[in-house]
C-alpha cells in the first residue's frame, strides 16, 4: 500500500509518499519533505496563522513537484492530510489540496488527526499502549487499548509544554521556536538551583497546568538577577518532572508496559533521558512532518476509514477518537 500524506496543521508543510508493507512496516519512503517556516514567524515570536497559510499555499505545489507526484501517482493508492486538530487557514489548504487530488486522480481520502499522527510517529509498538503527546499546542495522556481507539486520560488545562518552552524563551531572550534554545542553554545551567512550582503534580487526576510555570519565572526574573542558565535548566526540569511523574503514574495504575511519546517536546533529550523505558520517534519524526500522517493513515486504511470528498472538512479542534 503507498499512501501520498500532507500535513500543514500549523508552520510546517510537509508531503509524503510512503511505501508499506505488512503491518504497517515501511518498505519505502519515496518523500518525506518539510518546508519549515520558523524564519517568516521568529520576528513575531510564535506562528502567524494568516501568514502561515500563505506559504502552505506558495509551499505545497512545490513539495508536491520535489515529492515526484506525476511520476509515483499510479502506485499511491489513497491520499491522507492532516484534517485538525490545528490553525483553521492552515488546515484548509492541506485539506482543499487533498480533496482536489484525491478528485482529479480519482483516489480514496483518509482524514488523519494530528495527534495520531504523532503518536504513530512511534510504530511498532505494542498494545494496549499509553501515549503522551507534548508538542507545541498540545500536552495529552492518551491510552490505546488497539488501534485507533483514544482513551483521554488527561491534558493540559491551560499552555501546553511546547508552548511553556517557548514563552519562557521569550522571558530569557533566546528566540524562537524556545525549545532547542532552552534545552541548550539548560546544558550549562544547574536544575537545581531556582525553586520553581511543579503545578498540579501531586492532584489526583492527569491534568496538567504550565502555565503558572512561567508566571513563576517571570517573579523570579522582575525579583532578582537571575542566571539565564540556571534559570533555564531549572525550568525545564519543572517540566520534565511533572510529565516524569504523571506518566509513571499512569503507567502504574494501569498496567501498561508500553508507553510512547510524540510531538515536538520529544526531541528534548533531558526528556528522553527522563524516561529511559518511553518509545520516542527518530528525531526526524518528532517535529511535525507527513510521514507520521501516512503511517496513521495506514491503519485507517486497513480499517476501512475512508471519507468522502465532499465530506472532508478542516476541523480545529478536532479531538482524538
Ligand atoms: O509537534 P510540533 O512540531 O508542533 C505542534 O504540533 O505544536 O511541536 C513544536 C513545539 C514547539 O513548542 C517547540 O518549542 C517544541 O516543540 N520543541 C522543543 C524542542 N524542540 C521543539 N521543546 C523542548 N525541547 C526541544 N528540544
Ligand atoms: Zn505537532
């Protein structure tokens, strides 16, 4: 089966043609093209969705001409994009684009949730499985009992840990996007050395809150002159602790020996390290791209999951079921 996947949920377009083999196993990646935008949305510190739109739109034509479309469009068999959840501008280019295609050539569409796609950035895995998602907009504990069934155990109640990265690199003055600036200068910083909040850590559910987080490091920083380091690696072991301790949890309430992680937050190594029993995805599959689409796609596939055309929809707040 060779699924042709797009992906442009937020500041990423991204195009791929898969090859799989049984179970979900990648026989060949024909493409797996991103054109990132963190350029255009640094001078702005965070993703401009009416700007972010336009490139998907200057973006995907070409992607599609470097993915080699003419050439490969007899072997793909179905089209899948990113339907949400995500920016709306943005989710409608990638979903007009597929429709469009899935219409001229005369392919079965497969709309795929965002999350999905990073949690399947992972397979192989096992089930039942435990998941968590912590990317730029989202922070989410998920458990999946088989393929394609979400259980939400819990999520953030307010900024999702991405986010936290980046608006605590904003306070520091690092740049934009702040997660690899922040994990960077943590290197050199001692964790221990501010005493930040662990917020919601010890509550009994699998909520999680950042956002207090960065207000507590916005005090510190107005109180006293502070060590940019220091004050970096303490932050993100905030971070790393609470995610640490909700997952081992869950992992332990529910007797799960497999746990994955996806999205951009998993592409932090202190993370990583955090959780040495945790499958996360290569590094190239960690930030968003469209092979992680194609491989959900796959198992949507298998299941019969098509939608139609005239049914598919960008859906920003899509949730996971
Ligand atoms: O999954 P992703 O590419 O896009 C969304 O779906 O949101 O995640 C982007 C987020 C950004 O907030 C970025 O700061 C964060 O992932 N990120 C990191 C690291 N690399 C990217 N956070 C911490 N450490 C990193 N090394
Ligand atoms: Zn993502």
């Amino acid at each position: 089966m060779t699924i042709l996947a797009i992906e442009t949920s937020c500041d990423e377009t991204a195009v791929a043609i898969v090859k799989f083999g049984r179970k979900g196993k990648i026989k060949k990646i024909y493409a797996n093209l991103v054109a990132s935008q963190i350029k255009i949305h640094a001078p702005y510190g965070g993703v401009v969705p009416n700007l972010a739109s336009r490139e998907h739109e200057r973006n995907l034509p070409l992607l599609l001409r470097q993915a080699q479309i003419n050439k490969l469009i007899k072997k793909i068999n179905f089209i899948a994009v990113t339907n949400g959840p995500g920016l709306s501008p943005c989710l409608w280019r990638g979903t007009n684009t597929a429709r469009a295609l899935a219409r001229y050539y005369d392919k079965k569409l497969i709309a795929v949730n965002h999350l999905a796609g990073h949690i399947y950035s992972n397979w192989p895995f096992k089930f039942p499985a435990l998941a968590l998602i912590v990317s730029g907009g989202h922070t989410e504990l998920v458990l999946m009992p088989e393929h394609l069934k979400y259980h939400l155990l819990g999520e953030t109640r307010d900024d999702a840990a991405g986010e936290a990265f980046d608006k605590v690199a904003r306070l520091l003055e690092l740049g934009y996007p702040g997660g690899p600036l922040i994990e960077k200068l943590a290197r050199e910083g001692n964790p221990k050395k501010y005493d930040l909040p662990r917020p919601m850590k010890y509550e009994a559910n699998y909520d999680f809150s950042f956002s207090g987080l960065k207000t507590a490091v916005r005090y510190l920083m107005e109180k006293e002159k502070i060590n940019k380091a220091d004050l970096a690696a303490s932050f993100q072991e905030a971070v790393i602790d609470v995610l640490r301790y909700k997952l081992n949890r869950a992992q332990e309430e529910f007797e799960i020996r497999n746990v994955v992680m996806g999205g951009g937050v998993t592409a932090n190594q202190a993370l990583r390290q955090a959780l040495p029993q945790v499958k996360s995805p290569e590094p190239k599959l960690s930030l968003d791209n469209a092979q992680m689409i194609a491989l959900a796609a796959y198992w949507k596939a298998k299941k019969g999951k098509f939608i139609k055309p005239e049914n598919l929809e960008a859906v920003p707040n899509l949730m996971l079921n």
